[in-house]
C-alpha cells in the first residue's frame, strides 16, 4: 500500500489544516459616557407656529383695515358728490339772482331809482367828468 506507517497514514490529510489564528490579546475595557439626548424639536415646532399664527394675524389686521379704509373712502366719495351737487345749485342760484333782470327787480323792491346820467370823479384834481343828472323818483 503505502510507504507510510499506519499512524502516519492516520494524521496525512489530502489539504492542509489553515492556520489557527494568533490568541487575540484580551479586550481593554473603558468608561464611556451616556448618550447625549437627542434635541427635543419641540421649541422649533413651537417657534414655526409662533411665525404662521403672526403672519396669519398680520394678514387678518391688514385685510380688515384695508375694508375700514375701502368704507371711508367710499363715504368721503358719496359726501364729495353731494358737496359738488350742492355747489353746482348754488352757482345756479347765483347766476339766477344776478341776472339784470333779477337785479333791477331787487333794486325796484329796496326803493332805488335808475340813474338818468352816469358821471365820474377825477380824484387827481377833483373834477366831475360826464353828465351826472339827478334820479327822478
């Protein structure tokens, strides 16, 4: 059979046993510290709608005194027409009252008389210019 004793024949293996790994050294042991807690993102969520209900109360405030001043304007606007209107009676009550017709009626009714001539002081030298005559009446 072979050359090799029997015990030798029993330990011969066909592939080599692989290397047996160096004693690892023992493990050195330390103190660690507690994990740190993790940051609560409870202010960050508190300080996001801080910001949202702001913004949202600015836009209310805005909104509802851009309405107020909308209603104003539209007030001032009615009472701007209604004062015009009432101007515009009152300059043509005016014109009515100083037509020449209306005057000479008016004057009539004070008791003026018309003037029969019409004339004018020179004041530079105190002369009467034109042909003044008195008023019949």
């Amino acid at each position: 059979m072979s050359a090799l004793p029997a015990s030798a024949a029993r330990t011969a293996r066909a592939y080599p046993l692989p290397a047996r790994p160096a004693a690892a050294p023992a493990p050195r042991l330390r103190v660690v510290r507690a994990p740190e807690q993790a940051r609560s993102r409870v202010p960050f969520v508190i300080a996001c709608m801080a910001v949202l209900a702001g913004a949202l109360l600015t836009a209310l405030l805005l909104n509802t005194q851009m309405a107020s001043l909308a209603f104003e304007r539209y007030e001032l606007s009615n009472e701007l027409g209604r004062l015009d209107q009432d101007r515009k009676d009152l300059v043509a009550a005016l014109d009515s009252r100083s037509s020449p017709a209306r005057l000479a009626e008016a004057a009539t009714a004070l008791g003026m008389v018309e003037a029969n001539g019409t004339g004018w002081l020179r004041l530079a030298d105190g002369s009467v210019q034109g042909a003044p005559a008195p008023a019949g009446g």
